[in-house]
C-alpha cells in the first residue's frame, strides 16, 4: 500500500463520500484526509478496523506476558497442573 496515494484533503471527503466508503469497503486500505495541507484523520473500512483492535489486543497481551516472565511472575507447568488437579478433585 502506498500511503501518499490514499490522500485526499477533506473537499475531496464531502464531495465523494458514498464514493469513498465503497472503494474503503472495495480496498481495504486507509485514507489519510487532511485539512488546511495537514494530515488530521484517517478513515478505514470496519474489518479492517475491527482487525486491527483485536490484532492490538492480542499485542497487549503479549506484551504483558513477556513483561511477567521477565520479573519472574511464572509459575511451572507441572505446579500449575497439580493446582488444577487440586480444585477439581472433591474434598
């Protein structure tokens, strides 16, 4: 994808806006809408948006995992099967 070719300045947004959301839907690539020759917003079909919070998500969570193996915060896999082991037999 080549960016400098999906900017448009916000004239071009009012004018063709059924056209936009059909190519967004069509292309799957953003479009960068400046106002005044400043980039101020970028608008995307919702799968691809949708796509990218979960892909965000899941980054987090990565994230988060390797900072706890880092500091240590794990635990073995066998100590975590027994502990499973444990809650689910009967007292």
């Amino acid at each position: 994808m080549k960016l400098s070719r999906r900017i448009k300045p916000i004239s071009y947004l009012k004018a063709h806006a059924a056209e936009i959301v059909r190519t967004l839907g069509e292309q799957r690539e953003p479009l960068v809408i400046t106002q005044n020759g400043e980039a101020k917003v970028v608008i995307q079909d919702i799968e691809s948006y949708e796509q990218t919070q979960q892909t965000m998500a899941l980054l987090k969570i990565l994230a988060l995992g390797m900072r706890q193996v880092e500091e240590g915060k794990v635990l073995s896999a066998d100590s975590v099967i027994k502990r499973l082991r444990e809650k689910r037999e009967p007292s």
